[in-house]
C-alpha cells in the first residue's frame, strides 16, 4: 500500500500578517475547512480519480493552501482601511473561498468553509482607536452634564423669582389686612368713645403694634438678637415720635391743600371775561 488518504473534512488556521490602506499592520486570522472531492463531486466537477490526485499531486496540501491564503488576504487587505476591515470580513472570506476553490479543485480538493476568525490590530493602535471612542463619550457626557446642569440652574432661579413674586403678594395682603384692621379699630374705637379723637386712637394702635412686634421676636429662639432700649422713658419717647410724625403728615397734608386751592383760584381770576357789553337803551337811540 502506497499510502493513505483522509475523506474527512480537515482544518488549517493561517494566521496573515498585512498592511491596511491607512497604513496600519493587522494580524488576519483565517481558518479554512477543506477535503477530498468523493464520488458524487466528480459528476459535479467533472472530474475523474480526485483520490489519485489528492494523494500524488500535492506532497503537503495543508502548505499549499497557506500559500494561497497569503496571497489572496494580502492582495485584498490594502484596499480597505482599518475600520473597513471589520465591516467586510465576510466579503473578504467569501472572496477567498472561491479563489481557493478554483485553485484547489484541480488537485482534488474542495473547500467546504472559510472563517475570518478575528482581526488584531497594532497594541498601540488599539489603545488609540479605545481612547478616541472614550474622548468622544466623555464629550457627549459632558455636553449632557453641561445641558443637566443649565436646566437645574433655570428651574431653581424661576423657582426662586416664583418665591419672591409670592411672597411679595403675600406681604401685600399681610399690609392690606393690617390697615383694613387699624381703619375698622379706629372708627369702632372713635364710635363708642366720643371723647377721644381718631388720632390718639391711632397712636395707641401704633403703640400696640410696636409691642406685638416685641412680643413676636422675644418668641422666637432664632430671631437674630436685636438691642434697643426698652424702658418707660424709651416708650414715652416711642409714642412722641409716632405722635409728631402723625402731626407732620398731617400739616403736610394742610399745606398742600392750601397750595392747590391757592393755585385754582389764581387760575380762574386771570381768564378773560366772555360777557359781551349790553346794547344801549331804546330811549337812548337818536331816533
């Protein structure tokens, strides 16, 4: 017996150093599945004896396959560049195939597969495709971050304009009241208490306000401490000025009554008469 020949499906991994079209050396892992063409591929092919010549045609078939690999991965590589080689793996397996097949068939060969099993590039260039994917996620992440924090900061100042727009319209009401109050105190006080006029009414209210306001901060624990002097003489003199200041107003007030109906009368005096002179007498006529 001259020797054997295995009808089983066999395989070779190749392993393709190359350039890419951007200049970058990658490592093309190819695993290639092939056997002997049986009977029922010779009514395909057309081919006689495939046995015969798979064991006396080729001394290492394994070899001359690796032969075929480099030159087609090389030939087919440098026309992409890096990122396009991962997209066209399949493309460039099924290309391979069928080189092979044409090349193998006339040594009673067949090819059943080609696999692209993994592409490894440069460490370096690995370590820079990585760190450019990462400094884009950062900048989106920080846009994001940037566009989070902006939103924050409008929320919290129309928050806060909202707050002030509210607490404004709250103190006004809070003042509304307190004169609404003051006014209906005043009269009901004045009503039952002929004797006392609505100014000295006022000064008490006035003064009552001042030691409800007293009372108030005393109340509170974290009122922030506020010195003022706090003796019968010093709310004597609290009343005084209260009174003089109601008194200023009110001269105030007279005065600029005064000056207004001054000013309407010296406007009136000095527009010119509209009455027209009478006609003379009928007795006074010459005729």
């Amino acid at each position: 017996m001259g020797g054997k020949v295995s009808l089983r499906v066999q395989q070779i991994d190749v392993d393709v150093e190359t350039k890419t079209q951007d200049n970058v050396f990658v490592i093309f892992q190819v695993s290639i599945q092939y056997k002997v063409l049986e009977e029922h591929d010779d009514l395909i092919h057309g081919n006689t004896d495939n046995v015969f010549k798979a064991f006396y045609a080729l001394s290492d078939p394994a070899h001359q396959l690796r032969s075929y690999v480099f030159n087609n991965v090389r030939a087919q590589i440098p026309n992409y560049i890096l990122d396009d080689v991962f997209l066209a793996k399949e493309a460039i397996a099924k290309s391979l195939k069928g080189d092979l097949e044409c090349e193998m068939n006339q040594f009673g060969y067949t090819i059943v597969q080609t696999l692209v099993t993994d592409i490894q590039p440069d460490s370096s260039v690995k370590h820079a495709m990585n760190a450019i994917n990462a400094a884009a996620r950062q900048r989106v992440a920080a846009v994001d971050k940037a566009e989070a924090e902006k939103i924050q900061v409008v929320k919290a100042a129309e928050a806060d304009a909202e707050s002030k727009r509210l607490s404004g319209v709250g103190l006004a009401e809070q003042r509304k009241a307190v004169i609404n109050g003051l006014k209906e105190s005043i009269m009901e006080f004045s009503v039952t208490n002929k004797d006392i006029s609505q100014q000295e009414v006022m000064e008490l209210l006035l003064l009552n306000q001042y030691f409800d306001t007293m009372k108030e901060m005393a109340g509170h624990s974290k009122s922030t401490t506020i010195f003022v002097p706090h003796t019968p003489n010093s709310v004597k003199m609290y009343g005084d000025q209260i009174r003089e200041g109601v008194m200023q107003a009110g001269v105030a007030l007279k005065d600029d009554v005064a000056h207004a109906t001054a000013a309407v009368a010296s406007s009136s005096s000095s527009r010119p008469s509209r009455h027209h002179p009478l006609p003379p007498a009928q007795s006074d006529l010459p005729w």
